[in-house]
C-alpha cells in the first residue's frame, strides 16, 4: 500500500527536523505509543496501541533511519508485528523544504501488511491511516509553534551523537507503518 502527505509547519527547517529526531515529542505525537526506546545499534523499538476496524493490536515495531540528509531528507524503514493480528514491513521517505511561511513536510511511505490486518477492507485500513497521520501531523505542528518562537530567536544544536537522529528518524517510519497499516 502505497500513501504521502505534504504539511506547511511554521517554524525553521532545522528546527523542525530536531523535533522530528526528539524521542521525547515523538511519542508525544505518536497516537497510542505507549513506549519508544533508542536501541544499542542506533535502531528504535517503539510499542504502539492500535484500533484498526474490529481488531485492537499492539504493535512492536523496530525502525531505522537511512539515507540521512541532514535537515533535508532520510529514509525510515521498519518492521512491526502485532502478534495474532499481523505484522507490517515498509519505509518512508521523509523530506524538508524551506517554505514561504516555515518548512514544508513531504513524506512518501510504502507499506505491506500480513495476517489479519491484511484481511480488513482497504478503505477501511486507508482512512484508519489517514486519521492516525493526521493526528500525528496536528500534534507535531502543535508543539511546533511554541517552539517556533524560540528557535528564530537561539541556534538550534545540534545533536551530538548520529545515532540519536537515526533513532528518531526510526520512530518517524513507525509511524508512517502505523498510517499505512490504518489505511
């Protein structure tokens, strides 16, 4: 199943591009994380509460981030399994552009699903996928404006470690799974 999405968000590329490699905003965002953890080998572990139609699956998922650009693009690719109900496997590819009013947010995602997931009507999984990136996308443009504000003002750091911004990136392709496993 194939899906994308374009967001305006008022604030700095680079700024933006922290909040989306900050554990901490992602599962915040992420409708139903119940946890996200950085592994040891740069890779993110992620368990996220679903209800798709009939069937409420947790989710286990795994990402990890590829074809790093940094503030500009990178590729997330991931696994998730729910057990009984199913497993998904797909990426995305997430891009950043300076826009007239702040930065605009592309993101293309690929996703396959097996199991009983597999099994629910199309349009059923594809709206489930579209609300839960529209959730995800309107709560990181929330805690982005207030943000916005600070940014323009202070340089946005850099994250020290390249392994912290891979494991972001995961969480962000766990994500996009998550919407096309809803679709």
């Amino acid at each position: 199943m194939q899906f994308g999405g374009q967001y305006e968000v008022a604030m700095q590329r680079k700024a933006l591009w922290q909040r989306l490699h900050d554990p901490a905003v992602l599962s915040a965002c992420l409708p139903g994380c119940e946890s996200l953890e950085r592994q040891e080998d740069g890779s993110m572990k992620a368990t996220i509460v679903s209800k798709l139609g009939p069937i409420r699956a947790r989710f286990v998922s795994r990402l990890q981030i590829e074809d790093l650009e940094e503030f500009g693009s990178y590729r997330l690719t991931g696994t998730g399994d729910s057990g009984p109900s199913g497993s998904a496997k797909g990426q995305a590819t997430i891009t950043l552009r300076d826009g007239a009013a702040g930065t605009t947010l592309n993101y293309d995602a690929n996703v396959a699903v097996t199991g009983r997931l597999a099994q629910i009507g199309g349009r059923l999984l594809q709206g489930t996928a579209e609300a839960f990136a529209a959730d995800f996308f309107a709560k990181l443009v929330a805690t982005a404006a207030p943000a916005a504000a600070e940014a323009a003002a202070e340089p946005v750091p850099l994250f020290a470690r390249r392994s912290v911004r891979i494991a972001i990136v995961v969480l962000a392709l766990l994500v996009l799974l998550l919407v096309y496993l809803a679709r």
